[in-house]
C-alpha cells in the first residue's frame, strides 16, 4: 500500500480569526494548514467545514480500523470510532 501523502493528525481548528471574521483556521500541531472561509456561508457552516476537515485523520484511521480488523473487538473498537465522528457531525 502507498505511503499517505498528508500531514499527520491530530488536526485541530482554531478561530474565529483576530479579524472577527467568520473564518476557520485548521492546525496540526503547530503546522498551519489552511483557512475555511466563505462569504456565503454563516458562522456556523464555516465552523462544521472546519471541524469536518479536523476530523479527516480520524476518518482514515476508522477506515483503516475497519478494513484491518481482525476480529470482532477490532471492528467494535472501529464502529465505535465511528460513532463518535458521527455524533460529532450530525450523522
């Protein structure tokens, strides 16, 4: 399998920017990685993008969790995750 080519999580979002604008910056650790902004979008859609972009590490790791589980308490550890990053997001 080829090597992830991201930058590794945690990933975490920081904002709403010293401007007051309604912006979203999103980290891992220290490393900047990008602003979400949109003048069409309300505070509130700027910050679940945000949130949404946070949690993609976690999303690999549960697919990964999922693909590689090799017996029911791996899967149950992975639906679990899910869970998690579902309530999270509304799902």
């Amino acid at each position: 399998m080829a090597e992830s080519k991201f930058t590794p999580g945690p990933y975490c979002v920081m904002g709403p920017s010293e401007e007051g604008k309604a912006a979203r910056r999103v980290f891992a650790g220290t490393t900047y990685l990008g602003t979400v902004t949109n003048t069409d979008m309300d505070d509130k859609e700027i910050a679940a993008n945000a949130e949404l972009w946070a949690d993609a590490p976690r999303m690999l790791e549960l697919l990964r969790g999922i693909r590689d589980a090799e017996n029911n308490v791996e899967l149950y550890l992975s639906l679990k995750l899910a869970d998690a990053i579902l309530a999270k997001h509304g799902g």
